[in-house]
C-alpha cells in the first residue's frame, strides 16, 4: 500500500511575511533574497517527507508536540504537523520577539 502523502498548506501569515522577507531582501541584494527564498522553500518542501525531525516549537505554550520550529539563515519557520498535513504558520527573522502563544 502506498504512503500517503503530506501536504504543505501556507497560512495566511506564512506567506504574508515571507513576500515581506523576500521584498525587503530584494532591495538590499536580489542575489541574497533568491538564497534566502531557495534555503526556505528547499526546507518546507522536505518537510512531509519527515514532520516531526524538527524540535518542538519552545515559545508554544501548552505545546501538544506537534507545533515545531526550524531556522533557516535567520529565519524561524513555525509550523503545525500531523499526518495529513502541514501547516505553516509564520516565518520570522530570529531577531524579533517572539509572539506569546
């Protein structure tokens, strides 16, 4: 029997701030936003294949083990996984505060 596949499902925010991220790097070097844009799309797109490789997210509070975190070049990428799906929640440059969850 085959596996079923997971999918990656963009919040609102999620792609709200990365347009934000990408449009501000393009100002400052388009060289650097495509890497940026690259590192994280390469990263969320391998994410079905392993959900939960990722470390629980620390700022969730009451964290049911399926809210993770990674960090691409300065950037946290917060997101919900199951085993239907993924959803990314937001991406944020490491130099913010957090949100309080």
């Amino acid at each position: 029997m085959a596996k079923k596949k997971i999918t990656n499902i963009w919040s609102k925010d999620a792609d709200t701030h990365f347009a934000e991220i990408l449009e501000f790097l393009f100002l400052e070097s388009p060289a650097a936003a495509a890497i940026v844009a690259n590192g994280i799309l390469s990263t969320i797109e391998k994410l079905p294949d392993y959900p939960f490789s990722h470390p629980v997210d620390r700022f969730r509070k009451n964290n049911s083990k399926n809210f993770r975190a990674c960090i691409v070049y300065c950037y946290r990428i917060s997101y919900f996984a199951n085993y239907n799906s993924i959803i990314i929640l937001r991406i944020r440059h490491t130099s913010r505060e957090p949100l309080k969850l």
